[in-house]
C-alpha cells in the first residue's frame, strides 16, 4: 500500500449558478455548512495533508485547528486552484504519492467511494476517478433546445470526484495545458487533452454537486438517508 494521499480541495469559486447571498461551499447544510462537511468527509482518509484552495479575500479557516490542513490562494479558474494546491505540495509531496483532487461542493461523496479510490489509483498509469453510469436516454439538441438526436448511454458515465493521480504525473500533465492555454474543467480533461485515458471506477450516484438551488435540498436529504443507514 503507498503512502497516504494528499487531497486538494479548489474552493475560490463564488458559484453564481446558485444564486445565493453567499459561495456555495458556505450555505447552511445539515447543522453545518457545505465545505466544513466536505473536508470532513476527506479526513475520514487520513491524509497527509489536506490543501484548501481559497480565494485571496477568504479568511475561512476550518474549526478544528489541529486537522492536517494547508492553505493556498486559487485562481480565476478551478484549474488554476488545482495548480496552486499543487505548488502548496512541492516539498512535501514526493513525486509517486497520490494526491486526490475533490470538489468542495460535493459533501455526499462516500468514505467506501474515497477508500476504493485510493486503493486503486496507485496502480494506474494514467490516474483514476470515480464516476456514475448514465442510467437516463441521452438526447442531443440545437441551440433552440430541439431534439437533433438519441445518444446511446453505452458506456456514458458522469465524471465526479475524487480524481486521483501521482503528484509530480499529475503537475506536469496540468502544466503542460496551461501552458497551451487549455483550460481544463477537471483533471481527467488535462490527461485526455494529451492523449492519455484514466480510469472510470464507479462510486455511489448520490456524490452529487451543489451547483443549483435546487441541489442544495437535495443534498440535505442525501445526507439525512446516509446517516440513517449508516452509510
């Protein structure tokens, strides 16, 4: 088994999808609020460390101060608050430890769904990340919103989070994007621009993202079903 991973959390964002008086990864959530739950959920992995990515007039800090928690400032786009966790890493990080890359806006994602991942994306090449088969009929549309065609959901997944890859793999592969002036929307994008294919492990669909208002309710139940099941 490989050392503990390291996990960077991009939370800069001020998620106006949401309309809210406040970034998403602060609305109220389950007693507590979005990112608190989120980082708690990723202790629960023991990491070594753990790199918030804030934005430069973030003052949060998380409430347990001796939690293994690092800070750095993110950038215009989620890409460019993974890269700055990455360079929070450098020193610390050696370059086949695995470092975890998860949204903060998904406080459902399981600790079996974090532990599977964690122990398989050690022994791929091209990294891992969870993700949930399409189950509905996939349809294509024009720019009127029209039906243009029926899309198989053969083999269609939802990319979610956790993405898992080896630090010093993962820096060159997002500094090599950006550097072409890519801007990838995840991790998994930056290695297939390159022509490079990570693994799809399928976790639980209820790892959803806060990202509309409606999400926000929805997430609240989730939370409330895993903890009567104990999940």
């Amino acid at each position: 088994m490989t050392r503990r991973p390291w996990v960077i959390v991009p939370a800069a964002g001020s998620g106006q999808r949401m309309q809210a008086d406040r970034p998403k990864q602060y609305l109220p959530l389950a007693g507590s609020h979005v990112l608190a739950l989120t980082i708690e959920r990723l202790l629960c992995l023991q990491p070594q460390a753990l790199v918030l990515v804030l934005a430069a007039d973030d003052p949060y800090r998380y409430h347990d101060a001796a939690a293994p928690l690092i800070y750095a400032q993110g950038g215009a786009e989620r890409c460019h608050s993974v890269w700055a966790g990455l360079q929070a890493l450098s020193g610390h990080a050696q370059d086949d430890d695995i470092v975890l890359v998860h949204d903060a806006a998904r406080p459902c994602v399981r600790v079996r769904d974090l532990i599977a991942l964690w122990q398989i994306v050690g022994d791929e090449p091209n990294g891992a990340l969870l993700a949930a088969p399409v189950r509905d009929t996939m349809k294509k549309a024009d720019a009127d919103g029209h039906i243009t065609a029926t899309v198989s959901r053969e083999r269609l997944w939802h990319a979610l989070t956790p993405q898992g890859f080896r630090y010093a793999d993962l820096c060159a592969v997002l500094e090599q994007t950006l550097t072409a002036g890519q801007l990838p929307g995840d991790e998994a994008s930056a290695f297939e621009w390159l022509g490079r294919a990570p693994r799809l492990l399928a976790g639980a669909p209820d790892n959803i993202k806060i990202t509309y208002p409606e999400d926000h309710a929805l997430a609240a139940a989730i939370l409330r079903a895993q903890q009567e099941n104990g999940a």
